[in-house]
C-alpha cells in the first residue's frame, strides 16, 4: 500500500541494496528508475514489492533491502539513519 510521503515519520537515507548488510526501516521510496524491490520483512521472511514506480511510497517494515531481486534504483528509506 502507497502513502504520501509526508505521513511517514522524517529521518531518511539512500539505501544500497545489499544481501548481507542490514538497513532497518519502516518505509522506502523509489527515486530514480522504477522496479521491483526485494526486502526481509520484520518477521524475517523475504518478500517482493513489484513494480514500485517512481515517487511511490511503500510502508512496510524491514530489515534490510536485498540485491537479488530488487530492480528499481535510487531507494530512499525512511528509518533511522
């Protein structure tokens, strides 16, 4: 589910998808190329946002964004920094 960014708490960074490095956050936007972006859920189970497009929002929490499966580029989280 999408949500205007402006309801998501502030402290934001720009993650770099990564298989083994944790990047906790309650949130993520997609900035630059639209995709797909693959995540460990809070429940540590790996699931697939599909087809987040430019600008859109996603609240969910998470662990970390993974490299392998994730195709959108410029991923900004929201969560502590």
């Amino acid at each position: 589910m999408a949500y205007n960014a402006t309801q998501i708490p502030t402290g934001m960074y720009t993650a770099t998808p990564s298989d083994t490095v944790a990047q906790p956050g309650f949130g993520f936007r997609v900035y630059t190329t639209a995709g797909d972006v693959a995540f460990i859920g809070e429940n540590g189970v790996s699931a697939i946002a599909h087809n987040v497009q430019v600008g859109e929002t996603v609240t969910v929490c998470f662990s970390k964004i993974l490299s392998q499966g994730t195709t959108a580029v410029g991923i900004d989280v929201y969560g502590p920094s």
